[in-house]
C-alpha cells in the first residue's frame, strides 16, 4: 500500500507543477522550451489559449490523484480506471506522434509515462487490494 501512495501522491505533485505554467509570462514558457533544445511555441491567441487551459488541467489531475493517495482503499476503482486511461494515453501519444510525423523526442517521454505509470498503479492497486484481504 505504502508504494501506491507514494506514486499517488508522486503523480499528484507532478501533475500539480503544470499550474505554475498556466500564469507563467509566455516568453518564460519559450524559455523552459529553449532548455530542452525546442523551438518556442508561436504566441498566437489560439496556441497560448489552449498551451494554459491544457496546463490548468493537468494541474486538476495533479488535485485527483492526491484525493485518491488520501485513502486509495476506497478509490481501489478509481486507480483501476486511472491505470487504464494512462496506458491508453501513452499508446495514443505513440500512435499520434508516428502518424503526424513528429520527432521522437515530442512522443516518446509521454506515451513511455503513460503505459509505465498505468502498469504500475495497476500492479501496485492489485498488490494493495491481496494485502488487505
């Protein structure tokens, strides 16, 4: 149970950073893109909309998993299908990265994150669930 709640609330945290995104000025966002050695993203309205709303809810995820890291027995469910969507995001992100012709680099780290993490809540709820019976 102990290592659940610690990816839980690993998860949480990790997923609550993205607020600071969604207020930061947007010539500081270009430059957390410049030190991973991307191209800013162009300061359109439609790009800087949906780069803020997309970070505001990633944050709201962040929120989710510390609810369900406060008492995963009785979210066993909601771990389940938090497992499921993550696995099925990560196979996304790869299906749409190779379709559109992306570099690796924009797919890989989040469709690796998505199945790694959705196979670990699930290994881990189902280890937590045969302790407590």
């Amino acid at each position: 149970m102990k290592a659940l709640k610690v990816l839980l609330w690993l998860c949480g945290i990790g997923f609550m950073t993205a607020f600071i995104f969604a207020v930061l000025p947007w010539e500081m966002i270009g430059k957390v893109y410049l030190l991973f050695g991307e191209e800013p993203l162009p300061g359109t309205a439609p790009v800087m909309y949906l780069v803020r709303v997309t970070n505001v809810l990633s944050g709201l995820i962040g929120v989710y998993f510390i609810l369900i890291a406060l008492d995963p027995p009785r979210y066993r469910l909601l771990i389940y299908y938090s497992a499921i969507g993550f696995m099925m995001c990560g196979v996304f992100c790869f299906v749409v990265g190779l379709s559109v012709g992306v570099p690796p680099q924009f797919y890989l780290g989040d469709g690796l994150f998505g199945v790694v993490i959705g196979l670990l809540l699930a290994i881990l709820a189902s280890r937590a669930t045969k302790t407590q019976t």
